[in-house]
C-alpha cells in the first residue's frame, strides 16, 4: 500500500515535467501534456479547481487554464464571468470579443468565444471554452502572443483531444 502511494506522489510530481510527452493527472482531471509544456500551478477552492498548463521557456507563451465548479451555471453565464474578469486585468489592454457559438473542445460541446488582446504591447489571442464535464461546469482558456501561433498549436490540439474528466 505505502509503495503504490509513493509511486503515485512520484507520478504526480514528474507528470508533465516538460521534457517529454507525459500523461499529467491533476485533482479529477487526466490529460496528455506536450512535450515542452508543464503544469504550473494548481489550486484546489473546496468546489472549485484551477490548473495552468505552460509552455517551457521564457519567450513562450502557450497557456492553457482550466476551472471548473461543481456549482451549475449556464455555459453564456460561466462564460461571461470569465469574460468580465479579463476586462479588469489592469496588463491586458484592447481586449476585443468575438461572438459566442457552439464548438467542441475536444469531446466535449459547448461555447467558444474568440478574443485578441495586447499584453505589454505584445498582440495575443485567446479563447473560452465553456462546457459541462460529470457534473462540473467547466471553463478552458487557451491563450498565446500571435508571434507563437503556429509553435503552440500542437501543444494546445494534444491537451484539448485527451482532456478527460474523472
């Protein structure tokens, strides 16, 4: 029993170490983290859980948040929430909303809401994704400077296809 435990403090702790492809599993939430990126930070409210998912360097800026809630919200309520609390980030300036529509982020359906942003005079873009996953509301943030587009797409695809809810 105490060598299972220890196996999995382990696993916890080198899962998603950045160095290669790793299975990460984080409170209920299983997921593959890319190669280059780590989890940075997590935080556990009681009902509510947030996770941040960042690519390796200090010129990058793939980041993928996720909350969820055991409350229940509407998924346009959930996501406006998640809208207004980015207005009042005092870093972000210009930030521009795109319509919200129905998308899947990865098997799960729900809201999508686009949005472009300069962060230290750095243009970025965003998105919220907002779905419901066993029984939890759900807020996924994917967002990254415009200039690493095309480095961060595959990190974001391998986390948003293997996102599981326990």
């Amino acid at each position: 029993m105490k060598k299972n435990i220890i196996l999995c403090l382990i696993a916890i702790t080198l899962s998603c170490s950045g160095s290669k492809e790793t299975p990460a599993y984080v409170y209920d939430l299983s997921f593959t983290c890319p190669a280059g990126w780590k989890v940075t930070e997590k935080n556990d409210y009681g009902d509510s859980k947030y996770i941040s998912i960042e690519k390796n360097g200090l010129s990058e800026s793939g980041l993928v948040m996720i909350t969820y809630t055991d409350e229940e919200f509407e998924l346009s309520e959930y996501m406006e929430i998640y809208r207004d609390l980015f207005k009042e980030q005092k870093v972000m300036s210009g930030i521009v909303f795109d319509e919200i529509k129905m998308d899947y982020y990865g098997q799960y359906e729900g809201l999508v809401c686009d949005y472009t942003v300069s962060i230290m005079s750095i243009p970025h873009e965003g998105r919220f994704y907002t779905f419901y996953a066993n029984g939890k509301t759900v807020c996924v943030t994917e967002q990254e400077a415009v200039e690493d587009k095309v480095t961060n797409k595959d990190g974001f695809e391998k986390i948003k296809e293997t996102l599981s809810f326990n």
